[in-house]
C-alpha cells in the first residue's frame, strides 16, 4: 500500500469512524497476541488479559464520537477589512450538556488563497457552557473568500482512538483594495476647471467650509471628514450626524469605469482595482457626485457597495451593462483601442504593456486627458503627481 493510500484510509477511518492512535494500534496488536496465545495454551489467564484489553480498545473508540457529536459551532459575521490587514475571525463552540467537554482540537479550513487551516486545542468547555476562539488571519489579496467547513477531532478520555467530525458553518469575508491615501489628484482636481472655472472655485471654497453652507444633516458613514460632524446634533440623537454641505459646481457627474471586459496582466489589474477605489475615495471627500461602472456591475454608487465590487471584480468577463451614454468618465484600462471610443471630456488611466500588432500603430486620442501608469514608480505618486498627458 502506498502513503497515499494509507494517507486515504486513515482520513476515512478518522472521519467516519476511528483511526487508532500509536497507543491504540499497540494495544490492539498486544491484544491479538495475547489472544492467539491463548486459544494456543488455552491458558485462562491470558483470555483474561485479551478480553479486558478488547472490552477497553471498544470503549475507547466508541466515547470519541459521542464526546463530539452534541458540540455546536456558531461563527459570528467578519468584518471586511482592506488587503494587508488581517481578519478578525470568531468561532464560538458551545456544549449543551451536563458533563465538560474535555481535549479537544478545532480546525477552521480556510480557502487555499486566504491561508492555511487555523487550528485551536481546547482544555476544557464547562458543562452548559461555550467557548470562544477568536483569531487573526492575514489578508494579502482582495477578494469576497467563503468556506464552510470546521473539523473537531478528539482522542478522549482514553487517548487511544483519534475521532474527526466535520461542522457546515458557512463563512464570508470580504477583504477590499487598499485605499491609497490621496493628498490631490490632478484627474479629478481639474475636472470641470477647464470649463467652468468660477464654479469649480465656489466648490473648493464649500468643500472647505465648515459653517454656513450646511443643506442637511445625514448620519455619518465611513471615510466622512471628522470636521463635518455636527457634534450637537449627534448628541441629540445619540449618533454620528454629518453636515452635508452646499455644492457649486458645474452640473457634472464623475464616473469611474473599470474596462474589466478585457484581458489583462494580472499585476496590473489589481492596481486598477487599488485605483479605482483610491479614486473613489478621494472623489467621496470632495463631496463630488461620484459613481463606479464595470462591464459586471454596471453603474453603481455607495461606499460600501463600491468596495464590495472591487474585492470580487474580475477582468475578462462578458459585458452585460451598456456604458452610460454621451456621459464624460474616468476610464482605467489597458488597451489603447479603448480610449478612441470615449465620451468627449472623459480622461484615462492606462497601464503600459506591449501591445499586440494590431495596436502598435494606435495613436492616443489627444482629445483626452490621462495618466500612463509605470510600473517602476509607485501607484501613488503617479495618481497624486502623475503628468496628465493630452490636450484636453
């Protein structure tokens, strides 16, 4: 037999009835001696030692799986957080009888992409009672993970049989693009500014305003500058209330489109989803009208909702969502192609790769304004200083 088919035999054993530990194994051939020796010299004694040894090897593979199966698992909800945080994951597993809960081991299996199986040894889980295992998991990519699966194993009480059972306790964690923290970017501080200067400075001048342009109250929401919480309000109302102030500005919408309907590199798409939602962002505290647009998602708009799409955006997909029409954007991409078929006053983000022949001799559409992003320079200085190249 090779290793892995004995690897295979002791994973069936293990979950669907009881794989004998070291202790186990050797008792159990100890006890087939003793009882061969026996049935050869029909010496009482040793019937003795091989029918209490059988008797013991039975109770110790049949408590394992009755020690296990009244334990409940509960996971509470994950919170999402952006790539390079960690996850903040609970499990909580509860004992519903009398008697304690003792030597126990708990396994969480994790997606391959997110990490490898979080693992817990339990002392004890009192009688009624519940344990509460809270841990910490890396999250290196974005992405929407979803997994189900915990495993409890145990040898108790007697160590001589181990015991695996399987627990469907459905998990989903969303883990976003790094928001990269913009100072200014030229993309979107020059939006309007071309046209309709005197607004875009009335603008400004109410972005930076903390009294008197106040239109409402609306509750606070995450990423809302601190400076425009109404502090009186929300003590009146027991939570965070944000001025929502008067905006001058030219009557035009901001739209980020994501040309995820094409092939790209891989390294570079993930830095368009970091743009996109850095953009978004910065876009959000400048009190702009701001919406998003993939080929998967369509035009869609919130903070929250916006992340949530970036963390399970993939490129290559087929278009379902027509592009708003004769209205001006933002477009990341990677083919140039695109950009020709552009709304006018729309501006670009455009990662450089080497074209395929049919692209070689596509000139840029100089009616436009964009960034080529580099991949020798960081993403964030090349949003926050980055030369916008074009005519406008």
């Amino acid at each position: 037999m090779t290793n892995d088919q004995l690897q295979k035999l002791e994973n069936w054993l293990e979950t669907r009835w009881v794989k004998p530990a070291y202790a186990g194994g050797l008792l159990l051939g100890l006890s087939v001696f003793f009882f061969a020796s026996a049935t050869n010299t029909m010496a009482g004694w040793l019937y003795v030692i091989s029918g209490v040894s059988f008797a013991l090897l039975a109770i110790a593979a049949i408590l394992p799986a009755r020690s296990i199966s009244p334990l409940q698992v509960r996971r509470r909800p994950i919170s999402p957080v952006s790539a390079g945080d960690d996850l903040c994951i609970e499990l909580e597993l509860i004992n519903p009888l009398p008697q304690p809960k003792t030597l126990l081991q708990v396994r969480d299996i994790l997606p391959e992409t997110l990490g490898t199986p979080a693992r817990e040894a339990i002392a004890a889980i009192p009688p009624r009672s519940s344990h509460r295992w809270l841990y910490y998991q890396k999250a290196a990519r974005r992405g929407i993970y979803r997994w189900d699966e915990v495993q409890l194993r145990t040898a108790a009480p007697l160590g001589l049989f181990w015991c695996r059972r399987h627990r469907q306790v459905p998990a989903k964690a969303i883990v976003y693009p790094t928001v990269l923290p913009l100072n200014r970017c030229p993309l979107i501080d020059a939006l309007g500014r071309e046209r309709h200067p005197r607004f875009q400075s009335r603008d400004r001048q109410s972005y930076m305003a903390t009294e008197g342009l106040t239109r409402s109250l609306r509750p606070y929401r995450s990423g809302d500058p601190i400076r425009l919480i109404h502090w009186r309000t929300s003590a009146r109302y027991g939570d965070l209330r944000v001025r929502e102030l008067e905006k001058f500005t030219s009557g035009q919408d901001l739209i980020l489109g994501l040309d995820n309907a094409i092939d790209w590199q891989p390294d570079h798409f993930e830095q368009a989803a970091v743009a996109a939602a850095s953009l978004y962002c910065y876009a959000s505290k400048l009190q702009l009208d701001v919406r998003f647009w993939s080929a998967s998602t369509g035009l869609i708009t919130g903070y929250q909702v916006v992340l949530e799409a970036l963390a399970g955006i993939t490129f290559g997909v087929t278009q379902t969502a027509e592009l708003p029409p004769s209205q001006p954007l933002i477009w990341l991409t990677q083919n140039r192609d695109r950009l020709n078929t552009l709304p006018e006053g729309s501006r670009y983000l455009l990662w450089q790769s080497p074209p395929p022949e049919t692209q070689k001799n596509i000139p840029l559409n100089s009616q436009f304004q964009g960034i080529e992003i580099t991949p020798d320079i960081s993403l964030q200085q090349q949003l926050q200083l980055g030369v916008v190249m074009g005519n406008g």
